[in-house]
C-alpha cells in the first residue's frame, strides 16, 4: 500500500468514527445509563467501543465492571447492608451482607433495595450456599453479573461477604438497627414471639453457642487455662488452682452459652427457663448472627 493510500485509509476510518459518534445520541447514553446504572462517560465510552450495539454495550460495561472488581480486591469492605429473612413458612431463614466501603452508599436506599433484592431471590430459589446465589438470575441476570454492575456504577467494592442458612421445625429473623446486623434462630417447635426475644438477647449479648455442649474443646482449654494462669498469679496454690478455675468455667458459661445466659428482658431468669416458661418442649438448636466489623 502506497503512504497516499494508507493516508487515504486513515482518513476514512477517522471519518467513520466522528459518524458513528454522531449517530450516538444523548437518549441512547441515557437509555444505557438508566439500565446498568454506569455514569454517563463511560456510557458514551461503550456505545462508542461497541459501535452502538446496546447489548454489546453492556457487555463492555461488564467486563470494566470485572476489571475494577479485580483492582479493588484489595479494599477492604467494612461497610454495608445484612438482610435476615425467612421463608414464608418458617421453616428455612438466610441471613447475608452485601459488603460496601463507605456507610454513604450503604445508607441508600437504592443499595438497601439492591440486597433486599438479593435475599428475597436467595429464599424464591432455595439458595443454600455464596456460590450457588451468585449463579441464579434476577431479570435476567445473574447476582455475580448485578454486584459487577453496582461496582462499576458506583465505584466501590461490593460483595456478598457473609452469608449463612439454618433449616428447622421453626425459623426466627431479626435486623437490628439500619441493617447492621442480622439474627436467625433455629427452634424446636413454632413460637413467633419468643423467637424474636432469643434473636433479640443474641443481638444484644452475642453468645458463643446455644450451650456449653456446644462450645468446642479448644475453646474450653484454652478457657479454663487462662483461668488457671490467673489463678497461679494471684499466689493461690497450684492444687487449688484447679478447683477455682472449674468455678470460673461455670461463670465462663452462663456468660456466653445463650441458654445459661441471663435472659435480658428479666434477668432472675436465664433464657433457657425463659423458654420453658412457655413451653416445656421448646428449645433453640441453632443461630447465626452476622454483623458488620
């Protein structure tokens, strides 16, 4: 090719692309920007990269989407909304956070509906686990593909950071404060009431396990050997130490087991005489309670 026809070839691509440029107009960015949220340069910018075809469009937006998402993996997300929320019937509950970097944006209401949307597609689709819900599709869709768009709209991190599922003869939910944190519990038998006061005690006093059977051995050990250590330290003998610390586990426990825990609404009674105040058979197996921090 002669440097006058490669000249010429120049020119006429330049040419075609101040006509594409043209025949994109301001409805067809907003029209973009309306359906993935993307801000109106880097609508102009992908219209124009996929010469106007709107569903190449945003696929482009997509795939910047997953770029920046891989470029901030290293942000930390301290931020965001936890949804806890249960099927109609009570019988399975889902509590997770969709993760954010600045309370500004978890604050919005358009974020909150955003992983209300979230969990409300996890119940409909018997979601079970974090990669399973990233794979189902809400309009289209999947919850991977939205969080991507979000990222890309709004320029922060985003991400489903936590998330838990309890199945049992009776499911209890419960958000506290603006959606910071979110509670289930799982009961032997149906109790609407009680179950929002046990998610409640937990919120508040954030036990361990349901009871001392369920704390794990490490976690006993390491326990009682502190106490025995502190024990020691004080001048106490060493085979008294024992005994004493044995007291101190017992204390351990009625702190942070919630059934030996002293029930918060009426505190002569602990919550496991709370619940069989009400019924002799009713009994917590299992909690999750998620919290931002």
């Amino acid at each position: 090719m002669t440097f006058g026809a490669l000249r010429n070839y120049q020119l006429l691509i330049i040419k075609l692309s101040i006509i594409m440029s043209a025949t994109i107009t301001a409805a067809d960015i907003n029209k973009l920007r309306q359906a993935t949220g993307a801000g109106m340069l880097d609508c102009r910018k992908a219209l124009t990269e996929s010469n106007g075809d709107f569903e190449a469009a945003i696929d482009w937006l997509r795939k910047q989407g997953q770029k920046v998402a891989a470029k901030r993996s290293d942000r930390e997300a301290k931020e965001g909304v936890i949804i806890a929320q249960t099927t109609a019937d009570h019988k399975s509950g889902i509590v997770l956070c969709i993760s954010c970097e600045t309370d500004f944006v978890s604050k919005n209401a358009d974020f909150v509906a955003f992983a209300q949307s979230i969990a409300d597609a996890a119940i409909a689709n018997d979601v079970k686990t974090t990669e399973e819900l990233n794979t189902i599709s809400i309009n289209g869709s999947t919850v991977e593909q939205l969080i991507n768009d979000k990222l890309a709209a709004i320029g922060e991190k985003i991400a489903i950071s936590k998330f838990e599922r309890v199945d049992a003869p009776y499911v209890a939910s419960y958000i506290h404060g603006a959606y910071r944190m979110g509670v289930l519990v799982s009961m032997t038998k149906e109790a609407a009431d009680a179950g929002k006061d046990v998610a409640m005690q937990i919120a508040a006093m954030n036990p361990l396990a349901v009871d001392e059977t369920m704390l794990s051995q490490e976690t006993k050990d390491r326990e009682k050997a502190i106490a025995i250590e502190m024990i020691k330290a004080e001048g106490k003998p060493a085979e008294m130490a024992e005994k004493i610390a044995d007291g101190k586990m017992n204390k351990f426990f009625k702190d942070n087991t919630l059934m030996a825990q002293a029930f918060v609404k009426d505190n002569s009674k602990s919550v496991g005489d709370y619940l069989k105040s009400i019924d002799a058979d009713l009994n917590v197996t299992d909690f999750k309670r998620v919290a931002l921090g």
